[in-house]
C-alpha cells in the first residue's frame, strides 16, 4: 500500500459526509456552486452533490484553449450555452447526464492519485449496480488521450471509466485551499457531437452511454439513488441534506458573477 493509500484510508475513516441532491441550474451557478463547496470545506467532512443542468451547455477546462475556436451564434441558435469550469480537462457537452462533485479537505499532495481511483471506484460500483460492466481506464489510453486535443469524451485519460473503450465518465480535479474538488459527467444519453460541430472538429467514435449500453436509459433517480450507493460502499459516505449551509450560499453568490462572466469564459 503506497502512503498516498494509506493516508487516505485514515481520511475516509475520520470524515462524516453529506449529500446534495440538486434541482437543475444553469452552468455558472452550477460551477459556483462547485466552488463554494470546495472554498467553504470543513476538515472533518466530505461532500458529494448530484446535479443537473438546466439547458445544454458546454464547458471548457480551466486553461482549455476556446476563444475564437467555436461557433457562439450557432451555439446560440441551438440552445446550447457556454461556461468555464474551475477544474482542467476539455470541452464536454452537459445535457442528458448525472454529473456529480466530490469534495474533500486533502492536504496531503500524495493522496490526489488515490482519492481519484477512489472515487472512480465508487461510479464503477453504481454502475454495476446498474447492470453495466465499466472498468478503469489503462496507461495506453491515458498517453493516447494526452496526444490529442479533442473534446473529453473522445479521449480516456488514466483511471476514467470505459466500457468496451469507449468512454462513459469524465472527470476532473482541481485544489481549492485545503480541499480537492472533483467533478465529472456521467452520460446518460446523447453523443456529444455539438461539441464537434460547434467547435469545428471532425466526427468521431460516440462516447459510451447508459442509454445505449442498456437499451434505454434509467431515470435520473435511479442512477442518483445507485451513485449514493456506491459512493456509501467505497467511501462510506452516509449523510444525506438537501441545502446549502448559509456560508456556501453566500461564496455561490460571489462566485457566480465569474463564472457567468464572458471574459472568464473566452478567457482563453
């Protein structure tokens, strides 16, 4: 067991947790919201919220190159917004998704690996619990990922989930203070092909989704109730809440004028 291992499993062991079950929002409240957990996170608790998104929108990672590179009135005309996330990665579409956060108070740079296997290991065991067999994403297909600069589902990077190599869920990790914020999508359906089109990129192999993995896909709630589940499992998250503290609340608010902010967005 490496000490990265180690102080995790002391982590896990000492932490009480919540759980947010959040109604659709757009993507700057979403992000600040993402942030004002991570920013407000207490040494003795973790956080997992479930969310959704209110219209179809893409995010960027932090530093991802995008100003100029994609179509705003086409996107417009479609429906589709833009936000910029705090966390790195590329461009990936959020429609018909779970997507969900993890924070966790983690002063220890050696325990980032570990907390990221970790919690790709809760997702696996909710996705089994689902019926779907995904496994952790290899080396090979971590330095193919590295090589290209498509949008995030067409590219595994090491310890994403993919089914038949094809990936099902993407995430990224950013360090908030003394906390690690991680956030990814779970796909339900669609083939993320606005990202291509809007962006001008060329078609490529479709992600993997639950919908076409098992025929049709299972309620939002369904897969909510099964992500809890595995994450109680692998990390013994228990505690369930449905709002946030007034502090959280407060650092949203703040929060939200950058990420809703254009020159945040086209930053780059």
């Amino acid at each position: 067991m490496s000490p990265g291992d180690r102080s995790l499993d002391a982590l896990v062991h000492r932490l009480s947790w919540r759980i947010l079950l959040h109604e659709p929002r757009c993507g700057a409240e979403n992000m600040a919201i993402d942030h004002a957990l991570a920013a407000a996170a207490t040494p003795v608790t973790g956080v997992l919220r479930l969310y959704r998104w209110s219209e179809p929108t893409i995010s960027f990672g932090r530093n991802e190159p995008a100003r100029g590179r994609y179509d705003a009135e086409g996107a417009r005309a479609r429906g589709v917004a833009f936000v910029r996330r705090p966390t790195g990665g590329r461009a990936v579409l959020h429609d018909r998704e779970l997507t969900y956060a993890v924070i966790v108070p983690l002063r220890d740079v050696r325990g980032l690996r570990a907390l990221y296997v970790r919690i790709n290991e809760a997702l696996r065991s909710a996705l089994a619990e689902l019926g779907v067999a995904a496994r952790i994403a290899d080396g090979a297909e971590g330095a193919r990922a590295e090589r290209t600069s498509a949008p995030c589902f067409l590219a595994a990077a090491p310890g994403e989930l993919v089914v038949a190599g094809r990936k099902l869920v993407g995430s990224a990790q950013v360090r908030v203070g003394g906390a690690l914020l991680q956030h990814g999508s779970l796909l339900l359906d669609g083939d993320q092909g606005a990202v291509l089109e809007l962006g001008g990129g060329s078609a490529g192999a479709p992600p993997a989704t639950l919908a076409g993995l098992l025929s049709e896909a299972p309620p939002w709630e369904a897969v909510a109730k099964a992500v809890i589940r595995g994450f109680q499992r692998t990390l013994a998250a228990g505690e369930r809440v449905s709002a946030l503290r007034p502090r959280e609340t407060e650092l949203a608010e703040a929060y939200r004028e950058r990420y809703a902010s254009p020159e945040w967005t086209w930053r780059r």
